[in-house]
C-alpha cells in the first residue's frame, strides 16, 4: 500500500521575526490534492504560539507542492489556527484582502549564504574583508563568485517544485545571492516565497552552510539584503496614463509608519539613504530610480503607463504576507 511523506510547513511565532517550522505526516492512498491534506496540530507552547497547559495549535494546508528530494514526498504550506478554528494572532496570510487574486506580486528575495565554520559569508576570508564591492554583481568564476552550485541545486529543487522562480543572480556583495517569485495573487505569492525559503535552508544542511536573512549582515560599506515587492493590480496594469501610478505612490507617503512597521525588523540598518536605499525616515517615488522607496521601472514606462510598481524597502528577513497585506491596504484606501 502506497504511502506519502507530507511535509507540513508553518510560521511560528517568534518576534521580531518568524521562523519556518515542519513536521512530517504519514499517509496512505494520498491523492497529491491539498483538499486531501488533513488538519493536523502541534506544540505551541514550543513555537511561542500557545501556553503550556493549552499548547495544542492547528495546521491548516493552503498549499501543496511535490518535495523533489523525497522520495513520495510533499511540501504543504499551513496557516496556523487556534483551538477553535480561528486564525492565530501570528497568522499574517490570514489577514491579506485579496480574495479576488486581484495584485500580482513578484518578491525578490535577496540573502547571504554563511559559512558554519566562520560565521562570515562566502568570500569573506576571517579576520578580514575581500575587495570591495564593484566586481560581485552577477559576476562568473572564482575570483568573485561563492556558492553557485548550491545557489543552482536550490534553483533546480524549486522549478521541479512547481515554484514560479523566475529567476537568480549574484548580488553586490561576496556571498549574497538572489532568487525571484512571481505569483498572480498575494496569499499564493506569500506561499511560494516561504516554500522557497524553506526549501533554501533545507539544502544548506548539506553544505554546511546557514542562511542569513538580517538586511544588514555585513557593517560598512556593503550593500545590505532586501525583500522588493514588484506589484500590480488591475488599475496599475491597464492605466495608460502617469497620472494613475504618480497618484498610487502618493498613497504611500501616507503609510510609511504601517508600511515600515512590517517591513522587516533591524530594517533601520539597511534603509539609510546609502547602498540603493531611501532613509527609512522618508518617501520618494521615480522612474528608474533604486535609491527611491518606490521605483517606477522603465518598462512600466515604454508600454504606455501599463505595468507595476516596485516597493523597494522591505527587508530580506520580511514577512511576504505582511507586506502583501500592507501594499494592498494602501492601495486600497
């Protein structure tokens, strides 16, 4: 009798920033369908989310994706669920107004690969600092470029996922490296991103290797990691007109502190005006511009004024959820 490995795939509720956790199911005759996923539980009082003499907490499958390096393996996404069946205080996909899949999102998912050893990212030789930044970027051969094959066993794993990876490159410093998540719709965007990540730190168990999602890792002269949320709505992609994205922007002045609030803890680090950043104290908005907190990308431009806007100040170590949720509040308003 056939049986599959479910791998049952939640936030916990860890501040400043949630931590992915997991757990395996058993189950015979599956289907493969995420309707077919029961809910299941676990220890909250583990995971920050409950109190010991009333730890149970539920799992609730959103989302399902073939696990490639498991053999009858899935990938399940949860939303976490209190006893009764109402969403958790830390469940942030919950609380995202887009049931009509109306905003397209595409993340783009900048992080270090560290060393376990040294504690420092790839390229980073201890006790010092490799050439400056300049050479880095999208870069090939060893002299400037660390971890690419791991970066393409993770690229790999998540296209035989079925994950909307749309594509990777080297970033500004030694070690950072960046992958991109497009979805249309924000709950399903939110999903991808988080199954990428955790799939992310899955492989690293191989290498020897951990993750860093801190936006600032690295002091001094260094870019540090962001999380940009490229998004649209119906309005954005068919409005033929300036006036339309100059008006959306505008929106965002008027919710920096919500939108900063969610967009990343130590974020402050990042944001200072230097590195490709706005100052996390302020609001710009332009074409082409990368040190502006919302970028209007050229292509938006030459098609017209049809297209998308680019959130640039959310965090790596952001919650995708959360920033879904605020960008659609804002334009929403």
């Amino acid at each position: 009798m056939a049986k599959a490995k479910l791998e049952y795939i939640w936030l916990d509720g860890y501040n400043p920033t949630q931590e992915l956790r997991s757990k395996t199911k058993v189950l015979k005759d599956f289907s493969g369908k995420v309707e077919d996923c029961p809910i299941w539980s676990f220890d909250g009082s583990s995971t920050k989310q409950a109190e010991g003499n009333s730890s149970d907490c539920l799992l609730k499958p959103v989302a399902i994706y073939p696990d490639p390096e498991r053999k009858d393996g899935y990938l399940v996404m949860c939303e976490v669920l209190s006893p009764d069946g109402t969403p958790h205080p830390s469940n942030a996909r919950a609380k995202i107004n887009d049931d009509d899949n109306d905003f397209w999102f595409g993340f783009e998912q900048e992080y270090f690969l560290m060393d376990n050893k040294t504690d420092l990212p790839l390229g980073f030789p201890r006790g010092g600092f490799p050439g400056p930044q300049g050479q880095y970027y999208c870069s090939v051969g060893g002299r400037y470029t660390w971890g690419r094959a791991f970066v393409e066993r993770h690229l790999d794993v998540c296209l035989e996922a079925g994950l909307n990876v749309e594509g990777i490159n080297q970033e500004v410093a030694p070690g950072q490296w960046e992958f991109q998540v497009f979805s249309k719709g924000a709950k399903d965007a939110g999903d991808q991103l988080w199954v990428a990540r955790y799939l992310l730190n899955r492989i690293t168990e191989d290498y020897g290797y951990y993750i860093e999602l801190h936006p600032k890792p690295i002091k001094g002269d260094w870019n540090g990691s962001g999380m940009h949320a490229n998004f649209s709505n119906s309005a954005l992609r068919t409005a033929g007109k300036k006036e339309v994205f100059h008006e959306i922007c505008q929106k965002f002045e008027k919710t920096i502190e919500r939108c900063i609030s969610v967009y990343g803890a130590y974020n402050r680090e990042r944001l200072t005006g230097l590195h490709e950043t706005q100052s996390i104290d302020k609001f710009s908005y332009g074409v082409s511009d990368r040190g502006a907190s919302i970028r209007i990308p050229i292509a938006t431009v030459e098609n017209g004024w049809n297209g998308w806007l680019e959130d640039r100040r959310p965090a790596s170590n952001a919650n995708p959820y959360e920033v879904a949720a605020a960008i659609i509040d804002t334009v929403k308003a």
